[in-house]
C-alpha cells in the first residue's frame, strides 16, 4: 500500500480495518542473486537501494528475530555528519543528504526532526579541535558553526553555568542533526524493500555457510534451511564476529554493551541533541517527553544485550555534572545493544577474504546515523564489485597496512593479533 492523504481517508472509511501488511512475509525461496544477514537499518537499506539503484530485486533479508529487534531499536536516535577525518567527513554528509529525502524515497514517516545537535566544549584546547573540526567540515560543504558561551547561554539557558565542575565555555553546532524514529526507519526500510519485490524472511537465524570446492561462499544454512545464493552480505552490527567466525574469519572487532536510557516524560525542555564536552554523555527529548540519553560502554567484552550498574551510574553523573535538575527525575526504562567496536572508530566495508562473502561492520557509536549511507555505499559494492568513492577508506586491510581512520571509538582493550 502507498500512504498518502487519499490512503488514510480510505482507511478511516472502513474504521481502519483494511490497512494492508507494512511488508510482505515472505517465505525462504532456494535461491537468491543477493542474501544479506541481518535484518536491521543497514541490511534493509542495503536491500532497498540494491531494488531502487541497481534493480537487482532477487534479495533475501535474513533475520534471526523480528525486524527492528536488534541494535536498530536500542540506540539514541541521533543523526549528524559532524565528523572530522578524511574518510569519515564525505560517508557522513552522504548519509545526511539521505536522510533528508528518506521520507519521500520510502514512502513512510521516519520522523526526521532536524532539530540541531551542540557539542559542548570546556577548554580552550577543546575549543581549538571543535574549531578545527568545523573548518574541516565547512571546506567539505557541511554546516558547521562555533558558538562562544554567550550564544550557548541563549540556546540552552538551564544549564549549569555558575558553579560547574567543568564549566562551558561555548559549543559546536551542526543545524542540520537532530533525530529520526529508529525503529519507524526499519519499518519504512522493509516497507519500501518489500514493495520492490525484496524477501524479508523473520525468526531465520544463520548457522552457517555453504561453499563450493574452491571455498566460494554460495549459499548459507539457516534454522528455516538451505538458502543459495550469488552473494553473501553480512550486516549484523555486535555478532559480526560470529558470523564471521563460521566462514573462518577473524576480525578486527570486539563486541561491547552500549546502554541507553530513557526518562519520565517532562514538558519541553531541550531543543536539539546536546553532548557533554568533559565526559560521555549526550541527551535529545523525545515527542513523548522523555529525556533520551546514553554515554560509554560497558567495558567488559559482551554480546549480552543488557549492561550493568557502574556504567549507568557513570553516565547520569555526567548529565548532573551538566544540568543538576534531572536529578529530580525518575529513570523510566534502560537497555543495551550490542556494538560491533572496531580499533579505529571507523567502519568496515569491504569484500571479505571469502570470495563470496561481503562485509558491512565496525560501527561503533555511528551506526543509526549511517544507516542510509551505509545501505547505499554497501549496495554500491555488491552490485559494482567495487567500493563507493565515499567508502574507499572503509577497507578491512587497513589494520594491517596503517591505513586507519582513529575517530577514537575503539573498544576497551585492543588486541590486533
């Protein structure tokens, strides 16, 4: 069904009785020119763009849950293209541009609200590398404006100004960021991607790979059977190092808890996204009232999707270092989602050594705001058999050449051997 004004009007007509399925429940076909594991934002924005870019419709969306059951629904719903390195700068202001036509490429309310994201800052030389990094950005095109502590003051006037441990000294704004509907992006993904014909096969976990006598990956085993395949895409954000592990890779990849929080609900309070320059924490309001927020992993290995007291703590003393107010408001629910933290910060887009197998991993903090342009450049390498001008840098080789992109992301403990 497309949604539009005349649609609604239909539906409410007959009560509201008649609305079609979102996407199609598709049963497992034997064979598909593409299968890409992993039903979240990436795997489905990468099917959608293999239809609408490419026209290669025989694709497979294989998820061991049910959509937006992973790390799509369990994270903070910001978006920005604020980066500063070469690499990072152009796949995310790629992805911004996305962003911002998604609602009218899908056909569906993902909610985009550009309601600006502040990155404040608490020294001098915080000042001069929130400074640098706007320079980079507005040489690349990317809006970019450095606010002194008087126009900081007129934006967000209830912070903690006067008796601060770390006092704010001024702030990086990029109008552009804001938020989008995590779990509406998936649906409109699946949305979109099953109107061009995609499968998107639920509660169909993989358990292993099928290859040919040379090693060529050709297929994969799943708990709903055998499913051919041109082309393997893994998308599968914290257990890519499982699934990875079954076709006999290791990567460079450990798998943290991220925790995030959401609050009681309270009247308007913030007007954008907002970070803590002098520790890890980052807030945004939601349409229901709640303040949503997060801050570091959990620094233990887990694929566990919850975290633990100490971090929870640590991230709440961050926003009352910020705005001692919340600490009159009650914390209504937590989770955790698994990340895939890579030893750089930056992502991995590349064929994998398996001739076959294609990899899309390595998110770190950046995987809801790259979700459109992580779709779009991965659809670019399955279909082109080449890496997208905007994800060149993204190559898996780079830990062992030097060539890495340290946006400071890394997990707790490295280990590169």
């Amino acid at each position: 069904m497309k949604y539009s004004i005349f649609s609604l009007a239909r539906a409410a007509l007959s009560g509201h009785k008649n609305w079609q399925r979102t996407w199609r429940n598709a049963t497992p076909k034997d064979r598909y020119d593409v299968v890409i594991i992993g039903g979240g934002g990436h795997g489905l924005a990468t099917a959608w763009f293999l239809a609408s870019e490419y026209g290669i419709r025989n694709v497979a969306v294989l998820e061991k849950g049910w959509i937006g059951s992973g790390n799509a629904g369990r994270n903070t719903t910001i978006i920005r293209s604020n980066y500063g390195l070469p690499g990072n700068t152009g796949f995310y202001e790629l992805s911004m541009k996305l962003w911002e036509r998604m609602e009218q490429d899908l056909n569906y309310n993902t909610m985009v609200s550009q309601r600006g994201v502040i990155n404040l800052y608490h020294s001098d030389a915080q000042r001069d590398a929130y400074a640098r990094r706007g320079n980079t950005m507005r040489i690349n095109g990317i809006d970019a404006e450095l606010l002194d502590l008087a126009a900081v003051k007129k934006m967000i006037p209830f912070l903690n100004y006067d008796n601060a441990r770390f006092p704010v000294q001024g702030g990086l704004l990029q109008r552009r960021g804001g938020t989008a509907r995590h779990d509406a992006v998936v649906w409109g993904y699946a949305h979109a991607a099953s109107a061009l014909g995609v499968d998107i096969i639920q509660n169909c976990e993989v358990t292993g790979f099928v290859r040919d006598s040379n090693g060529k990956v050709t297929g994969v085993e799943t708990s709903r059977g055998k499913i051919g395949a041109g082309k393997v895409g893994m998308a599968v954000a914290g257990s890519s190092s499982r699934v990875a592990a079954m076709a006999g890779l290791r990567l460079p990849i450990e798998s943290h808890v991220l925790q995030a929080f959401v609050s009681e609900a309270i009247k308007p309070l913030i007007p954008g996204v907002m970070t803590f320059g002098a520790g890890h924490f980052y807030v945004s309001q939601s349409d229901k009232g709640g303040l949503v927020f997060g801050g570091d992993i959990d620094g233990y290995n887990s694929y566990a999707q919850r975290g633990n007291l100490p971090v929870m703590e640590d991230v709440c003393e961050g926003g009352m270092a910020l705005m001692p107010m919340i600490g009159r408001v009650r914390l209504l629910r937590q989770w955790g989602g698994i990340m895939d933290m890579s030893m750089d910060g930056s992502p991995i887009i590349d064929k994998t050594p398996v001739d076959g197998l294609y990899l899309n991993a390595g998110w770190c903090y950046g995987g809801f705001k790259a979700t459109p342009g992580s779709g779009f450049v991965f659809a670019h390498l399955l279909a082109r058999e080449e890496s997208h001008k905007e994800a060149a840098r993204f190559r898996l080789d780079r830990f062992r050449t030097g060539a890495v992109i340290d946006e400071k992301g890394q997990g707790a403990q490295p280990n590169l051997h």
